[in-house]
C-alpha cells in the first residue's frame, strides 16, 4: 500500500496533475487552431440584411400622396421591434431623385 503522508508520493501525484491539466488544454487550444474561422467579410456577407431579397421592390407609392419638394426625397422605414438589432437601426427609401 502507498504511504500518503509521504512528501515524495504527494509531490509525485501533484506533478501528474499538472502534467494532464496542462495537455488537455494544449490539446483544446489545438483543436481550436486547427479549426477555420470565418473572416468578417464572409460573416456581413451572409447576414440576411445585407441580401437583396431582404428589401422589398415590388413597392410602388400614389403619385398623389407623395410629391417631391426637393431635389430628392425619401422615407424612413423603422423595422418593427423584434427584427432590429438595435434601437437606432432604421432604412432610408428614396422615391425621387434630380434627373
């Protein structure tokens, strides 16, 4: 039987620990390297709000209601609460510009 009032086992089991505390997280830290992280650009480029289809274009406006008052004019569309990410997020349309 191990005596475990032994300063050299106590040491010894100590030394053990450490040694598989520090591979597991060298072998965690690898993993996580080895792993390809997507870059910024390809993360804006996939957010629905940066696609085409995520505006809508079939809209039109009466020519009677919305009459310009200036070299262009447009209107700012505020995104209902649960699809804003923020409370400052609001589109910009433009319905008339100069020629």
């Amino acid at each position: 039987m191990v005596n475990l009032q032994n300063p050299l086992v106590i040491v010894l089991v100590i030394v053990i620990l450490v040694i598989g505390v520090v591979f597991f997280i060298y072998s965690q830290a690898q993993k996580k390297m080895t792993e390809p992280k997507p870059s910024n650009y390809e993360l804006c480029r996939n957010e629905e709000i940066n696609q085409p289809s995520y505006y809508p274009v079939n809209q039109t406006l009466s020519s009677s209601l919305y009459q310009p008052v200036s070299e262009w004019i447009g209107r700012l569309i505020e995104l209902p609460k649960e699809e804003r990410t923020t409370d400052d997020l609001v589109l910009f349309e433009v319905y008339h510009t100069a020629p």
